[in-house]
C-alpha cells in the first residue's frame, strides 16, 4: 500500500475504535493556519486534529493526527513502519459539552492541546512511555485554581494512567498505537515527583487511578 491508502485506513480505523465506545461529534478541531508553519513543532503529515466523543455521562477529547503515517513515506523506507509517532492522546471530562465550539473553548481541551504540542515535538515519546510507564511534565496552567499552579503559573501533567473508559492500544494501518491518557497534577504531587523521581511519579499515578483522577477535574484534592 501506498502512503495515501495508508492515510485512509488508519484514519477509518482510529474512527471506528471511537464510535465503538461513543458518538463522535461531527465536528474536528483544526487549525485556520497550520502551526507548524509558524514555528510549531511539526505533525506527521502535517494535520493537526483534535476530536470528541461523547460517552453517556462524560466527554473524551483526543488527538486525531499524532498517528497519522508520515507524509514521506513512499520516498523513506526508515518511516514505512510507523504510523507517526505512534500514540493518541486523550482526557477525559465528566463536564457536559453539546458541541464542538464549547469543546474548544473548554479548560480541557487547552490542556490536551498543549500536551499535543509537546508530543508532537518529541517523536520518541511512545519508547519513553513503554521504558517508563508514565512520563510527567509542565504546561501552561491557565484557567486552573491555584493547587495546581506553579510559582511562574505552569501546572504538572502525568501521561500513561490506565482507564476503563478506553483501550491502552489499538492496531491501525502500520502498527500497534497507544491511547495515552493525559492527567493534571497538584502542586504537591508534581512536586513529590520531582523529589522522588520515578518512584515518586508511579506512586502518585496509582494514587491517581485508585481514586479515579484519571479524569480531568479542577475539584479534587491532592493525593499526597
């Protein structure tokens, strides 16, 4: 298969998996001017996408474009056997969102499209997560209560918790993707992570998924 064929049924496939646990809203988040055209880090085959689903009682928002099959594939044999970098990121919201532009506007999506972002510019991003399980980091923390804030406003994320509400992998075009599920961190947590390393950070994931903060929420307590 050619890389357009590629595109198609890895683009059908991501659907399907997302219409078999919800409705898909009909619209897709994009970009009136690509990103990566001024200086944003750059998507595997240039689109950049987000979507949502809509569950009985709560809302998923994803990456749609993360796993996209490289745009040169039929020239680069070393990119024939990855669909982009190999994940999808997703949060979930229990927050009621009847349609797209409320999505768009929502705190969580400013989350996940930052954490988008980051991916995009670190392509090893899937071995970190198979060599670490989780993987932490900062964004901007704004619109967020001050718990989960920084001294400079920036707020802790933890890539890799599992869910129930979605599989950790599904087959595409290529290969095997992940669905890497993106969480906020308290100030305290993000802050027990860094003194405690990895140890600290599988610590706090655990706390996270016992008590099911794999959920975005601005209402929750610190686990530490």
């Amino acid at each position: 298969m050619n890389y357009e064929e590629h595109f198609k049924i890895s683009c059908e496939k991501r659907e399907d998996y997302w219409k078999s646990i919800g409705k898909l809203f009909p619209d897709v988040i994009g970009n009136m001017i690509n990103p990566s055209f001024m200086g944003g880090p750059r998507w595997p085959c240039l689109r950049q996408a987000h979507i949502g689903v809509q569950l009985h009682d709560k809302i998923i928002i994803s990456s749609d474009g993360l796993s996209d099959p490289y745009d040169d594939y039929d020239a680069n044999t070393e990119n024939q056997s990855y669909n982009g970098i190999g994940i999808e990121l997703y949060a979930i919201s229990e927050n009621k969102y009847n349609n797209i532009q409320e999505i768009i506007d929502s705190w969580e999506f400013n989350i996940l499209r930052q954490v988008s972002s980051m991916a995009a510019s670190n392509p090893n991003i899937s071995y970190m997560l198979n060599d670490y399980g989780y993987i932490s980091s900062t964004i901007n923390g704004i619109d967020l209560p001050s718990k989960f804030l920084g001294v400079n406003g920036e707020t802790g994320v933890l890539l890799g918790l599992k869910t129930n509400e979605v599989l950790d992998k599904i087959k595409l075009s290529i290969e095997e993707i992940s669905l890497v599920n993106v969480a906020i961190l308290t100030k305290r947590e993000l802050d027990y992570i860094i003194e405690n390393g990895a140890k600290g950070r599988t610590e706090v994931a655990n706390k996270l998924t016992e008590q099911g903060y794999y959920k975005l929420s601005k209402d929750r307590e610190s686990v530490i």
